[in-house]
C-alpha cells in the first residue's frame, strides 16, 4: 500500500518523544550502573546541539536586529509615528519582563526539586558556583555605581562577538549601527539593506535546520539530566508548576494586562476589542507564528476595530519582528526556572541582565516555532547558567509556545490601537 499520503510527525511531537525517550533511557542506566555510558556516549550530542544553539546565537541577533530597526525605511515621514511605536512595544515588553520576573521569584517552581538532588546537581556545575561567588565578590568591591554600564557598551565588537556572554555589546552595536543607517537616504543603503535581508533568510535557513536536531539533542540531554538527578521526579512537579505559572502569567497578559491598556488609552470598548480578537489569537495559537497571523490580525484591526491602513501597515509588521510580550515574559520564567532547578542562586546585578537582555533579545527572536531557543540559550550563558538545562523545559514548550505567540500578537493589536487612536 502506498504511503505517499502518510503526514510526517509534527516536530513538536518528535521532541516529547524525545523528551521521554530521554528519560526512560536514563531511568534505565540507572538501577544497571550505565551512568559513565550515558555520560561518555549520549549527553554529548545533547552538548552538540547546545553548540549549535550558541553558535548561531550571535548572528541571529545582529542580523535580525538590524533588519528590524533598518524596516523603517520611511522613518523621516513616520518620525512621530514610529518614535510612538516603538515606546510602546519597549515599555509593554519590560512589563511582560518583569511581570515573568515577579512570578518567577514569588513562586519558584524551580525550588520544588528535591534538595539533596539540587545538592548533587550543584556539584555537577560547581564551577559555574565559584565563578559567580567570585563575580558577586569583585561587583562588592571594585566596581562603581555605573559599571552595569560597561556590560552594555564595548570597546572591541569582534571581541565582544566571539563571546555569547558579552551579548549585550552585540545587541548595542547592532541598534547603533542599523539607527545610524536610517539617517542616511534609503537609495544609498538600500543595498547594505537587502545584504541583512538576505544574511537573515539565511540565517533563520540554518535555524530551521538546527531545530530539526532538537528531538535528538533532547533525548541526550534529558537522559543525561536525569542521571544527574539519580531518577529524582521531583523535577516533574517543578515542571509542572513551572508550565502553571507560565500560562496564568500570559493569560494575566490576555484577560487583564491588554484589557486595562484598551480601556485606559484607547476608545475602543474592552468587550470589542475581546471579541474582534478572539479568532486571531485562536489562529496564532494553532499556528505558533506571529508573521503567519500578521494578515489576519492586520485585517481584523482595520475592519473590526477600526484603525487606519496607514497605522496599520507600519505597525503591526514591526510588531511582529520586535514586539514579543508572551515571548518576554516566558523567557523571564524558563531561566529562573532552570537557576532554581540548578541550584544556581542569581545576584541582583545578572537579574539586571536577565531583564535588559531579555528585552532586547526579544527583537531579534525570530518568529517561527522554536526560535525561542536559541534566544534562551544565549541569555543563559550571558549569567553563566549552563545551557543544559533547556532540556528540562523544551519538552513542553510547544503548548506554552503556542500561548505566547497569542499574547505577542494580541500585544500587536494593542499598541496598534493606541497609535491609531482618533
């Protein structure tokens, strides 16, 4: 019988497989004392496409950056407009960051796994510990009132470039360099301009691929996790309140954030504002991609809420690129999550470069399905959290993702609608 009609498994189904192929390896090398073979021969290609991750961290950033700020080509005749625009997105997004900062430190699910695991665990990354305790040490002693400052400016961009823990400078260097080119006419930079179109489609090609590794990279991750917690399920409770606070946060997002927003500057009624998006955020929910759902949300804020084309068609695709509250917000838990459940205690100082980073990182998120990841990967490794740990949330992150890209594009509507008010 032919099986040319047959349907691939969906990706997100390849990786809970892999999550629970993972685990029931490790569940299995445990009571037989295979632990060395898990370690020798499986979490390393668990390593390997965390290598990955990171590797394609830094030119993501810088090339979706740009491509994000240079998209305002006609920002002299929008100047208002735009400057207005992009406030807006800056100010709901350090909402969105602090809102997952907030939840995460008040409930901690990471802090559900059993001590004496994270004892263990701890041991297992005992060097990431002592570069910390001797980081907090030298931010005690030697180091001023505005030295949070030297992790955001750099002095060598190369430099900066080829360590994913100075992504900061990264990010900097490429607002500076695509707010410079909007000062020049478009006919001259107009081909600098396709050059970063295309170095992104590329770019965002090798993501796609590197993603398609993930349900392996997962398996070897995850089987490799729970050798290092001796088949402790006290992780699965974290996890399952670490998805909790996820969605009651995004969901704060939808039926309270966004509603107060509408009612307050706007004059649209909360009532139709819910109802006009409900099909919209039903379409990003099954889709997971906020630039799928750019049409339909573009067309459901100018025939049901009213707003003009011309705010529209300047707004909302810039949303889309920039724009990533559920995204923010959720990324802003995983990384408490995954210290929590690491045992890693975070200063104030790296909370302070979870938020700014997190922020800013958002703009260069690229909005596919998964490309969170790489984004997550970076922040991680910029506070010195081993990248590892995605393997505990990855697994799930498909429903949560899902979610999120329903709040980035509800998000999109919302600041339209305060620019485009009458």
């Amino acid at each position: 019988m032919s099986k040319r009609n047959s349907k691939p498994i969906p990706l997100y189904l390849q990786i809970i497989f892999g999550m629970a192929a993972g685990i029931i390896i490790g569940l299995i090398a445990l009571p037989l004392g295979l632990q060395n073979i898990i370690k020798d021969w499986i979490l390393p290609w668990g390593h390997l496409f965390i290598k990955l991750l990171q590797l394609i961290a830094v030119p993501l950033v810088f090339f979706s950056l740009v491509k994000g700020v240079t998209g305002l080509k006609d920002i002299n005749r929008f100047s208002h407009l735009g400057g207005k625009t992009i406030v807006l997105y800056i100010v709901t997004s350090t909402f969105a960051v602090l809102i997952g900062l907030g939840a995460g430190l008040l409930i901690k699910p990471g802090e559900l796994v059993n001590k004496e695991t994270v004892a263990h665990i701890q041991e297992q990354y005992k060097a990431f510990a002592d570069e910390k305790e001797a980081e907090a040490k030298q931010q005690n002693t030697d180091r001023g009132p505005l030295a949070f400052l030297d992790e955001v400016i750099p002095s060598n961009i190369v430099e900066s470039a080829s360590n994913n823990s100075r992504m900061l400078h990264v990010i900097f260097f490429a607002l500076f360099f695509g707010l410079s080119a909007l000062t020049i006419p478009y006919t001259k930079i107009e081909p600098v301009i396709r050059f970063f179109d295309a170095m992104d489609e590329i770019v965002l090609r090798m993501v796609n691929y590197i993603i398609q590794l993930a349900p392996w990279g997962v398996t070897a991750l995850m089987a490799g996790l729970i050798v290092d917690f001796d088949g402790d399920i006290s992780i699965f409770s974290a996890l399952a309140v670490y998805a909790l606070t996820v969605v009651f946060c995004l969901f704060f997002f939808l039926l309270v954030f966004y509603p107060l927003f509408i009612h307050f500057f706007t004059e649209i009624s909360v009532k139709q504002f819910l109802k006009a998006m409900y099909p919209v955020q039903l379409f990003a929910f099954t889709t997971s991609s906020s630039v799928a759902t750019l049409p339909f949300n573009m067309r459901t804020i100018q025939e049901k809420l009213g707003i003009s084309e011309t705010v529209t068609s300047f707004v909302c695709p810039i949303g889309a690129t920039i724009n990533m509250d559920g995204t923010s917000c959720y990324q802003t838990i995983a990384v408490l999550f995954i210290a929590q459940a690491l045992g890693i205690d975070l200063s104030f100082s790296q909370l302070l470069v979870v938020i700014l980073m997190t922020i800013l990182s958002s703009i260069g998120t690229p909005a596919i399905p998964g490309g969170s990841y790489v984004i997550l990967a970076m922040v991680l490794t910029s506070i010195g959290v081993p990248a590892e740990g995605l393997a505990l949330i990855i697994g799930i992150d498909r429903p949560l993702d899902m979610l999120r890209t329903s709040v980035n594009v509800t998000g999109d509507a919302v600041v339209c609608s305060i620019v485009g008010k009458k």
